[in-house]
C-alpha cells in the first residue's frame, strides 16, 4: 500500500470508527486517537504503552453489592467501534492469548468484537545472503 493509499484507508476507516494509532509525543510513540492521518507512525519501534487497554480495561463494574442484595450489570454500555492501526507481531500474539484467556468472558467478548485490527510488519531491506559463508581464496 502506497503511503497516500494508506492515508485515504485511515480517512475511509475514520467514517465508522475511532480509529488509533501509534504517534509521536515528546520524542516516544504513543498509542493515540487519529485526528490528523499524517502522524501515524508506523515504524518497529514498539509504543511507550501497548495496545492492552483496548481489551482489558483497567476497572470494569460486574456486580453491585447493597444492603444483602445482589446487582449483577448485564447491560453494557455501548462501545462505539475501535480501529487499532499498527499492530506489531507481538502484539497480535498477545490478543490471540487474550482471546484464549477471556473465550468465556462475555464483556471481553463484546468489547472484541467492536476492535478491528490492523496489523503491519516490516520486511528488511534485501542484503547479502548472511548465511552463506564468504572466505578468501
């Protein structure tokens, strides 16, 4: 994908979803909201923080306990749709292990199923075979 094709993708995804990504603050890549297509980064350094708080929440209210009584919360609030760009192998090895983990988890899988990924991968420039010895004759 050309670099203006991968501008009009964040543009087009952007319609439907929050979209973010890995951006540059005070010299360290964060994982932040799109507003701007152009300062998505999409480099192998890895993000200050990971992608994580996307699928695991930091605190998360299931049931509510007053007076002998027990309030379980089946409504959910409503997630609007996430757009995560940039995902390195890593990091998509980490939410296959979450899906493992939360397979039975009905919010995770709520919130999943709101999250398109959007992985990306680097392939190195071409070079000398390195594994075939060299030796002066």
């Amino acid at each position: 994908m050309t670099h203006g094709g991968f501008l009009k993708f964040i543009s087009f995804l952007k319609k439907d979803y929050q979209v973010f990504g890995p951006q540059e603050k005070s010299g360290q890549i964060f994982i932040k909201k799109v507003v701007v297509p152009q300062k998505v980064i999409l480099s192998q350094e890895p993000p200050f923080y990971s992608f994580k708080k996307f699928f695991v929440l930091e605190n998360e209210y299931l049931f509510k306990y007053k007076n002998n009584e027990l309030k379980i919360f089946p409504e959910r609030k409503e997630f609007k749709k996430i757009a995560l760009l940039g995902m390195n192998i890593l990091d998509l090895k980490a939410v296959l292990l979450y899906d493992l983990v939360f397979a039975d988890d009905p919010y995770y899988q709520k919130r999943r199923g709101d999250i398109l990924i959007v992985g990306h991968n680097f392939t190195p420039e071409k070079e000398e075979n390195l594994f075939e010895e060299k030796y002066d004759e």
